[in-house]
C-alpha cells in the first residue's frame, strides 16, 4: 500500500531527533533541598506509553469539553479511526474500520457496561444516546475485535462511554447553550462533598432545528430530547463497592420520509413527514469486591427498556442482562480474568403501515456467555501475552467461539510494540432474517420498467442468514519520542466471510394484480479483506498548547462469492461507502489560565456509495469535504464559563452522509452556538 | 485521493522534525513527586526478610501523576541498593515492591485498593485527597507552590515498616 511507505518517511524523520529523557539533576537532591523547590509549571498530565496490546485510544473529558462537541457522536470524532458523519440534526452514521452508516452493525456500544447495541437492525439509535457530557469520565474506543471480552458484534470496534462515580462529583453545575441550530440544558446536582452515599441527579433538554437540503427545501428533521439521571456509588466497609445507576429519556424526533407505495400513481415514492417518539429507560446495579491486592470480583445487572414508534414500525424492547466477572493473579507471572453473563431480550417490532412484514411480531432472544483471558507476563515488564477466548450460545442462532491472541513488547522504556489476531461474528439482525420491506417503487413505462405496471423492490429477510465472519489481523507502535510528543500507530487486515448482500430473487405479480414485486433476498454473499493504517499524534508544543493529529485510510476489496446473483449493475457497497481517507488537527490554546481557544480542522473523504441499497439505480455519491469548528471558552470567575462554538465555518451547509433506506438527503449547516456553564 | 494523504502525511512529517525543546529544565509536580517518592526510600526500614538481594522495587499505577517522573528518572541507586522500578495495574501482583506509589481516579476503587494492600511491608505513597485518611502512608500535596506531606504512622506501624524520625520531623501532620 502506497501510504504505508509515508508513514515509514515519518517514522525515519522522527528517528533523528533526539530521545529525550528528563535526565534531570533534581533526581540527585536529598529531601531538603526538595522541599525547598517551588513548582514551576502547570503540571503536565502525561502518562508513561500505554501498555494496551489494542488500538484503544481514550477521549478524555477535558477533550471533549474542550472540542466544543455537544453529543456524543461529536466526541467520538476525537478519535483516530472514528467515521461520525451526520445524517439529520439527531441522525448519525458512525463506524469504525468501514461498513459505515445509519445503523453500522458491526460497532458494540456501551454507556457505563450497558449495550445500546439493538439486535433489531443491527446498530445504535444514536438520536436516543445521550449522557450529560460533563459527567462524562472518558470514552473508550477501541478499534478492532473486541469479541474475547465482549462478544458478538464487538467486530470492528467496541466504543466504553464511562461516566464519573458519584464520589468524584466535583459539585453542582448548571449548562445553557443557545444556537443557531441546537439549544440545550442540563443541571446536576450532587452531595455534599465526603458524603457516605455519594449521589448525583441530572437533567438535560436538547433541541436541534431541522436541516435544509441542497436546495434549501426544510428536511423537517428536527428534534427535542428530554432526559433526567441518577448515578451513587457507596461502600460497604472497605472492601466492598456499590453502584446504582440509571435515566429516562423521551425523545420527539422527524425527517422527511420517501415511502413507496404502489397504488400512489402517478410518484409511487411518496414524501412523508415521518414522525418518531422513542421512550426509554434503564437501571444498572454494580458490585465490585477486592478479595486480595490481586483479585477483585464485580457482578453488573442491568435492565434497559426503550419503546420507539414512527410512521413506518415500531420497536419495543426489554433488555435484562446479568455478567459476572472475577480477576485474580496465578503465580508472580499471570493475571486470569473470567467470567459469564446471560441477556435476555424481549422484543416487539411491527410495520405501521403497508409497507412490507416484519415476520414474528413478538420474540425472545437469549444469550449465554462465558469467557476466560490469561495475561501472562513472560519478562518482567517487557512482554506480555494475552490468550482469551468467549463461548457465546445464542437462542436464536449457533453456539461461537471467539478467541484472541495478544503480544505487547516494550523493547525500551519509550517504544511499545504490540500484535493482535482474533475471531470475531457479527449475528444477523432480526430485519435480517425475518423482515420483508419495500424499499422503492419503480414507475411504470420509463427506460428501467418500460412495461406498464410499477415493479416494487421488496427486501427480503433470511430466516438461514449465517453470522458475518471477520479474522482480524492487527500490529500496532507507540512511540514517545519526548515528554511531549507522542506516536501511535496501527496497522490492520480484516478478512471477512459471509458478509450480507441483496440477491435478485423473482419478479412476481402482487396479488392485487396491480404491480409487480421484484424480490430480494438477504443473502451471505460478499467475502475479501480490508485494511489499513490509523496514525496518532500528540505534541504539547508548549505548556499552554497542545496539537493532535489523527489520519487513518483505508482499502476494502470484497468480492461477490459465485452463485450469487445480485442484481445487475450493483457496486458492493461495503467497498465504497465509508470514507476511506479521515484526517483531523486539532490545537488546544491556553493563552492565560481563564481563556482556552480550540480549532479543529477536519477532512473527510468522498463516499462513493452513499446509497447502499438498490445502488445499481444510482450510487448517490457525496463529495469529500473540510469542516472546521472553534471551541473559546472565558472564566471571568472561577465557576463561571462563557464559551463561543462554531461548528462546520467553512461553507454554509455540505451533505456527510444518508439513511440507508427512505431517505432525503439534508445537508449540515454552518452553526453557531454560546454557552455558559455555571458551577454551585 | 491517496495524493491528497500523501501530502498530509509530509505534513505530519514536517511537523515531527522540528526539533523540540527538552522540559528538563521545569520541575513540574509530576517530576517533584517523582523524587520524593524515591526520596522516601532512603529513610525508610523494612522488615529484614523482605528486603531481598541489592535491588529496590518502587512500584506506581499507570494512572499516577509521577508515573512519567518516575519512567523518566536517570536515578539507578538508592543507597546502596539498585533501583527497579516497576508499573502496576490494579487488581495486580505487587511482590517485589518496596515503595507503591497508589493512585486511582475512583477515591472508592482506592479505597478498596489501600485496604487489599493493608499489612503488606510495603510503603504506600500518594498524592490523592484524603490518601493517608483512606489507609494510605504518605500522603503529598501541593501547599504555596512547594510539596509538602502528612504520615499515617498507625498504618506504617502496621506493616511492620519503621522511618526515620527525621522524615517524620519534616512531615506536616504526623497521624498516629
């Protein structure tokens, strides 16, 4: 790959400039002389290398406050790696390592150990995940399998959104923001300060103002979020850790809509006001026991519930979810994890309207789970081998294995190398196998359907659907070159089997005799590689200012499997519907200790295939684009922040990306936004 | 497009090759701690059978502020034993440590963490609030822009280690 031998140039400019280590002479003082020291700056929060044998990188919340972003999805573009394009003002596609869009599937995310990955579609309804970012501790995105631990759907990435515990709560804080395209509240309240049962509640209100699209028509794609939480986290003697968490959200959300209908002469795909309410609630409880300095268990029950209806279905689910995890060390040399959790899953999905069926209306899923992992130290702090695997049974599917092998060798106290296989399966959806939808009605007696009947497109689910497949391959450098400047690189291959591709099943005449159904069936069809590199950077150029650097690209090149039959003219999607080139720049100033002035500059790369289903009819492509944001933030008083956003300055609106299906295309706009943030 | 990344990628090359200023210079927190921590080692006793061979394990958790301070530290010897520094995740194997510099960003998870390391010969440094009152040893902080510290003797006493009474003289607030 021609970017590969780019990125050795880097590494061999970066291998002439000297290494440094705070030789310092102050090692040499006796305890006197220390005492006497002043300290002369600000304290650089820096960590030695990582020692994670994965692509994990960490959103810290001073990042994301810092970035200006006001969702999470926004925050997730912090991230090397991370594909967030918006698609409506709520409406996100977000992925890891391609396959992007509205519902990526194979992305695992978690707020706090819960999974809001939803077996429905097959992804995250991302307009209904939200947290109060300033409770945010850190986001954990790991990019690659993540099965061993957490199991299907951990395939090209698992995303840890982590809130603080209630006894790190710093105190009371109340956030208005005000735009030109989303408004939003929230306020926390905590107790007091050494509490015994550490206690924090929030509340938040977000409205976003719907997108126009290229022509300036109002996409009417607005939305309000109201969302209230609870988090405390308390001891029982010293050894013991109790956590309770859990929110309520209601979320009003629309778009514009085109819906087939064949008897609609003479349109047949019709625009519609497509009006969503989704309610959703979970409670999560947590203990935590230290055993010995070495051992600790944790058992986490959750209960999540959501109930989301629009024009065209509705979905309801029930989610009860229990894990059991116990670490403890054997030997001086090794560290075992395991552990094993049940989920059950009711859900109820059903079409509102004549637009196809859903197959079983009602259905309950389980899951089994039991997993092991053994890091041994084999040098002392030199090399570390991991070896795990998780055994998954499903209710609704076959039993899998999914293991992982890990190496991380630190060859100097500033250089980590690190190298990666494992197995990980993506289950099918439940849209997969048991949905039949239209997707689009092709009128009748023009050049595609020159007869005189309209042909509807219907998708067809596949009740023998087979788990998509993915051997991951990855090998990974981080390098310090100085206390301020640091590197961090990756290199993957993904090989995948059994990915899902749309066959061309039959051409029948609807009962109605009306219109003709052309019929396409989900099928395992697709198989290939991709690969890629994701480059890191972090240089504190100076005490008060820090620049980051993220690029990563990609390659996919998938084939059809033979026999299968899609229809003609059709791309593989998969290939071209992710930006294959991301690159983002960040600089954090602080010119004086109350002001912060933060400019981020983005490039994303064109999407070929921004239309994934029926793109023989037309591929949509959606150029690249630079986007620009600004985060100034002023504290006249010390619990006092004014801050200014500006969001995507450099044109007036550009189109990221679209639903998959249904869709209108909206464009982002320019914004601007003014905040204060008052603490109590 | 792959013109498009070339040309970032000489950016990013551009930028790397700036030659960049040594922080040796400053003395930030983060180093000062570092040298305190290793500092504390020498005024420290501990029981005969646990001190083995010429090497001195001090420990820290990644999450530690002094965790760079002390990966970058050119000390090799502290008194007559050699240095052997070493980082710890938590829940973890801590044979082999003299002095464990203990931080957590879960003041609860810390807790627990003191109390699993309780009785264990080992000096428990660290520069969170409340440290020495959650079962720790030696605790720094930050006072008129200079480092300062309090003793927990009580859990020294404990784990059968001894200081000097020098150490003990300079410390601000001596918990008995």
């Amino acid at each position: 790959m021609s970017c590969s031998r780019n990125f050795s140039l880097i590494i061999f400019l970066f291998l002439y400039n000297p290494v440094a280590i705070a030789a310092e002479a102050i090692g040499e003082l006796d305890i006197l002389q220390l005492m006497d020291m002043e300290i002369s700056t600000a304290s650089r929060k820096t960590s030695p290398i990582s020692r994670t044998a994965a692509a994990a990188y960490i959103i810290t919340r001073d990042d994301i406050r810092r970035s200006g972003a006001t969702s999470i999805p926004e925050a997730l573009r912090l991230a090397p790696g991370v594909s967030a394009r918006q698609i409506g003002p709520s409406e996100w596609s977000v992925s890891i390592r391609g396959f992007d869009g509205r519902f990526a599937p194979k992305l695992l995310v978690l707020i706090d150990g819960r999974s809001v990955y939803t077996p429905t579609f097959g992804g995250t309804y991302w307009s209904m995940q939200d947290v109060l970012l300033e409770d945010i501790e850190r986001i954990e995105v790991v990019r690659g399998p993540g099965a061993a631990l957490w199991g299907a759907n951990a395939v090209n990435g698992v995303i840890n959104i982590i809130t603080r515990p209630a006894s790190k709560e710093l105190g009371s804080v109340a956030v208005a923001r005000i735009g030109s395209q989303e408004h939003s509240g929230g306020l926390r309240w905590t107790s007091q300060p050494g509490s015994d049962l550490p206690f924090r509640g929030y509340v938040k209100s977000t409205h976003g103002d719907s997108f126009e699209n290229s022509a300036g028509f109002d996409q009417d794609d607005d939305f309000s979020r109201h969302q209230a939480g609870f988090r405390s986290d308390w001891l029982v003697g010293e050894r013991d850790q109790f956590s309770v968490h859990g929110d309520v959200q209601r979320l009003d959300q629309s778009r514009a809509s085109i819906i087939p209908d064949p008897l609609a002469a003479p349109d047949y795909n019709i625009r519609r006001l497509n009006k969503a309410s989704a309610d959703s609630y979970n409670l999560v409880g947590r203990w935590q026991r230290s055993l010995a300095v070495d051992s600790e268990f944790s058992l986490q029950v959750y209960y999540d519930h959501y109930d989301r209806e629009d024009l065209v279905y509705l979905d309801r689910r029930d989610t009860l979810d229990v894990d059991f995890q116990h670490q403890f060390g054997y030997g001086t040399q090794q560290q075992l994890i395991w552990g094993f959790g049940y989920r059950v899953s009711n859900d109820e999905v059903n079409t509102l309207i004549n637009i196809g069926t859903v197959g079983p209306v009602r259905e309950t899923s389980e899951i089994f789970s039991a997993f092991i992992q053994d890091e041994i130290e084999i040098s002392e702090g030199k090399t570390w081998l991991t070896l795990g695997a998780k055994l998954e049974d499903y209710s609704l599917g076959d039993p899998e294995l999914l293991p992982n092998l890990r190496l991380l060798w630190l060859p100097v106290a500033n250089t980590s190398l690190w190298g990666s296989v494992a197995r990980a399966v993506r289950t099918p959806s439940q849209g997969e196998t048991r949905a039949s939808v239209d997707l689009l009605v092709l009128q009748p007696s023009t050049a595609l359907n020159p007869g005189g009947l309209p042909i509807v497109f219907q998708q067809q689910g596949n009740p023998l659907m087979a788990p998509e497949d993915l051997i991951a391959w990855e090998l990974g450098a981080r390098w310090q070159h100085s206390e301020t400047l640091t590197f961090d690189l990756t290199y993957f291959l993904n090989q995948y089997e059994n990915l899902r591709t749309s066959q061309l099943g039959s051409l029948q005449l609807a009962a109605s005799s009306t219109h003709l159904v052309q019929s396409l069936p989900i099928a395992n069809g697709i198989e290939g590689d991709v690969y890629g590199i994701e480059l890191a950077a972090d240089w504190r150029v100076q005490d008060n200012w820090r620049i980051q650097l993220a690029l990563s690209s990609l390659t996919a090149d998938l084939s059809v499997n033979p026999g299968v039959n899609q229809p003609p003219g059709t791309v593989i999607a998969d290939e071209k519907n992710t930006p294959e080139q991301l690159l983002s720049l960040r600089s954090s100033w602080t010119p004086r200790p109350n002001i912060e002035v933060d400019v981020w500059l983005r490039y994303t790369a064109e999407v070929a295939v921004a239309s994934p289903v029926l793109n023989f009819l037309g591929s949509n492509p959606i150029d690249d684009f630079v986007s620009l944001d600004t985060h100034i933030a002023w504290r006249p008083r010390p619990n006092l922040e004014l801050s200014l956003i500006g969001k995507n300055l450099l044109d007036e609106h550009h189109p990221e990306a679209e639903a998959e299906v249904w869709s209108t295309r909206g464009e982002v706009p320019r914004s601007l936004q003014v905040g204060l943030k008052f603490d109590f | 497009m792959f013109k498009q990344f070339t040309l970032w990628c000489l950016v990013a090359a551009a930028l790397g090759s700036v030659v960049f200023p040594n922080a040796s210079a400053e003395t930030g927190s983060p180093q000062l701690k570092a040298v305190y921590t290793l500092n504390f080692a020498k005024f420290t006793h501990w029981p005969d059978d646990y001190v083995q061979g010429d090497s001195l394990g001090v420990c820290y958790t990644d999450q530690a502020s002094v965790a760079q301070g002390l990966a970058n530290t050119s000390v090799t010897q502290i008194g007559d034993k050699s240095l052997r520094l070493r980082r710890i995740n938590l829940p973890g194997n801590v044979s082999g440590c003299h002095v464990f510099f203990v931080h957590d960003q879960d003041p609860q998870r810390l807790r627990r963490y003191l109390a699993t390391l309780r009785g264990l010969p080992i000096l428990l440094v660290g520069d969170s609030q409340d440290f020495v009152d959650s079962g720790g040893m030696v605790e720094l902080f930050e006072l008129n822009r200079k480092i300062r510290f309090r003793i927990n003797l009580g859990a020294i006493r404990q784990s059968g280690l001894r200081l000097d009474a020098q150490l003990l003289n300079l410390a601000v607030e001596v918990i008995r």
